[in-house]
C-alpha cells in the first residue's frame, strides 16, 4: 500500500505560509510515503522560482508538477532541467524543456509513476496537443517497468474533460487528480475500475481572493477596461486543500480522501 499526500497548487506567500504551518503536523499524523504538490503558482501566484522551490521542499514536498503557469518565469530553466523532481504536461511538443511523467522509487514500497496532461479548453495555450494519446504511450512504455502505482494529475479548466479522461483510464493507473480552477470539488470517488479520481483537488492559498489574486482587482477588470494587474492578496485567511490516496496496485486505489482545511 502506498499513501500518498497530493497538495493543490500552492500560491504566494500565503500558500507557502500555509504548506509550512499544516504539513509537519499532517505528515506525521497521515505517514505520507511521499507528498506532491502542484507548484505553478508559488511565487507570487506567477509561476514558480528556484527559491520558492528550495522554500516548499523544505516544509516536506517531494515532488512536484508544473502547470500552465510555469513558463512565466525564467526560472522554469532549471527548474524542468532534471535537477529537481518536478515534471510538466506531457502533452508537450518534444523540444520543450522538461518531461511529463517521472518515477520515484520509494524504497520497500516499491516505485511509483507521476504523469500530468494540460487541459485544451479555455486554457490559452495553443502549444499543448490532445491529451490522450501522450499518456497511452507514456502507460504502453511502462507495461514491463515494475510500478507499484500511477497518478496522471489532469491541469485543466472544465470538469468535462477531467471526467472525460479518467474515466477512459479508469482500470489503467491508480489515481487521476484534477488541478488548475483553485476551487476544490466533492466528487471524490474510485470509479466502475478501481482507479480513484477526483475533478479538483483545490489549492493552498489566500482563502478569500479570486483564485490568489486580490478579488478588488478581478471586480475593477469586470467593470472597467484599464483595470491594474493582478496582484496577491496576502491578508485574511488561508485554505489548504489536499487529497490522501491509498494505492494497492498499478491500476487501482483502495481510496481518496479529501482534506480541506481553514487556516
Ligand atoms: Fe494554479
Ligand atoms: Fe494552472
């Protein structure tokens, strides 16, 4: 049995603050094997730099996935350059940096498989391809690599596609976790073939903002044309939101859990 801690994405300082004050405590309660967190948004909501990274996986995050967000800072370099374990979508074309799935051996409980696809409706990226097909040949190249589970993290807007994709692996991996609308869903479930799924796993971050960003800010932009950029609301309080999953095999979770907390 794996159990894994899978974080949503951690923005600003007020994320980070957060992740600090929640996470000791959680790993030891849960034992976690290993803890993931999506990090797109960890410096200043835009993207994330080699600093805030250092930052997280000193408060206990082992690996890491990049979405949309991350190519806003040039720092995305070297943070996709292998040195650090953190993966991007992989419905990518080649010769962009990084890779979109990685294994991390986790010892007696055996070795376990991260991939992450990028949604295509209403993301604004025209660079990404389908999502399907990246991630059957990711699976058909791991068939005899000896994987004790499989998370496919969906990046994407819609709940349709997220459904879409997991039920059409559901059997196929362990767990599919969706990211990216910051807004936590209760749909939590394993699905008719043993894989677990939820549509949005949440964020950790300003609780009362518009997605990270100061909601007086968002509320000027719907009302006026020459709004100001967005900016971080770093008062009020935090959420974290989490889900917990026990993976007994490849291709199928015994359960998920969710964690949404208030700080
Ligand atoms: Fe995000
Ligand atoms: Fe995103």
């Amino acid at each position: 049995m794996i159990k894994i801690l899978y974080i949503g994405d951690i923005c600003g300082r007020p994320g980070r603050e957060a992740v600090a004050s929640v996470l000791p405590e959680l790993r030891k309660k849960e034992k976690p094997d290993i803890v993931v967190a999506d990090v797109e948004n960890l410096a200043h909501g835009r993207g994330a730099t080699v600093k805030t990274v250092r930052e997280v996986m000193s408060y206990g995050i082992d690996f890491m996935t990049a979405g949309n967000h991350i190519w806003r800072r040039p720092d995305y370099e070297e943070l996709l350059s292998g040195e650090f374990p953190i993966i991007r979508a992989a419905n990518y074309p080649e010769d962009i940096p990084g890779k979109g799935f990685d294994i991390v051996d986790l010892g007696r409980k055996g070795r376990v498989m991260f991939m992450m696809v990028q949604g295509r409706q209403l993301m604004n990226d025209s660079v990404t391809t389908d999502m399907l097909r990246p991630i059957e040949k990711i699976l058909e190249n791991s068939r005899d690599d000896n994987l004790e589970g499989i998370v496919l993290e969906i990046h994407a807007e819609t709940t349709s596609e997220k459904v879409a994709t997991a039920l059409y692996f559901d059997g196929k991996l362990s767990a599919v976790v969706g990211t990216h609308t910051h807004v936590p869903t209760a749909d939590e479930r394993i699905l008719p073939n043993g894989s677990a799924f939820i549509s949005d796993i949440g964020m950790v971050g300003p609780m009362n903002s518009s997605l990270w960003v100061k909601a007086e800010i968002v509320q000027q932009q719907l009302r006026y044309p020459f709004a100001p950029s967005y900016d971080i609301e770093e008062d009020g309080e935090r959420r974290f939101d989490a889900v917990l999953l026990e993976i007994d095999s490849r291709d199928s979770c015994t359960s998920i859990k969710r964690i949404n907390k208030v700080l």
